[in-house]
C-alpha cells in the first residue's frame, strides 16, 4: 500500500512547515490529488489516521481536492477529459493522448496555530 507512504510524506512535509513556522497544532492539511495520479483516496484516508499520530497534525483534517484528468490528443488536436489511463478520446476515438492535467500530488495549503 504507497498510500502509507505518501501520508507519511505529507506529514513530512507538514511537520517541516510547521516547525520553520513555530506552528503547535496543525488543524487541517489541504492537498490536491489528481485523478490520474493513481492513489486510492480511501486507502490514503486511512493511512493518514496512522500517519499523524505523535506528529503535530495528530488531529488534523485531510483535505483532498481532485483535478480532473486531461489530456491532448495528437490525432484531433484537442485537450480532452481523461478520466483514467487507456481510455480513448472522446472526440476522435484515438488512443494517442499525453496527459496534461490530474496527475498532480501535492500539498495546496496547512492550517494551523501558534
């Protein structure tokens, strides 16, 4: 399961942010997660509940935004939704796509207090 370790490298980050920041308790964590990005979003909720323990965002709220996937298609020309991998263009019918967008993972925004 990498969700695991991708919830322990976002509390790596908040942790690092929040000491630069002298930040005692971080109350929620926003980050985007693309639809393309290939992360279980459940398996990730659950693997932050452990990840945060003894950790300064012990209590804090996942927040997950979802960019939708795009991509262009070099047979039409057109940036088209994805919404997954190995789908065709919904213009065309072709299959020769580059994604463009939903592939992110990262951390958007923490909120916390002094």
């Amino acid at each position: 399961m990498h969700e695991l370790s991708i919830a322990e490298g976002i509390i790596d980050v908040v942790t690092r942010t929040a000491n630069a920041n002298a930040l005692s308790k971080i109350k929620s964590v926003r980050v985007a997660i693309g639809q393309l990005a290939g992360v279980e979003i459940e398996a990730l909720r659950f693997a932050w509940v452990s990840a945060r323990r003894d950790s300064v965002a012990e209590e804090a709220e996942l927040v997950i935004e979802r960019p939708q996937g795009k991509a262009w298609c070099m047979d039409c020309e057109k940036t088209v939704p994805l919404p997954r991998y190995g789908e065709a263009c919904p213009f065309c019918g072709g299959y020769h796509l580059t994604a463009t967008g939903g592939t992110e993972l990262k951390v958007l925004d923490i909120v916390g207090e002094d």
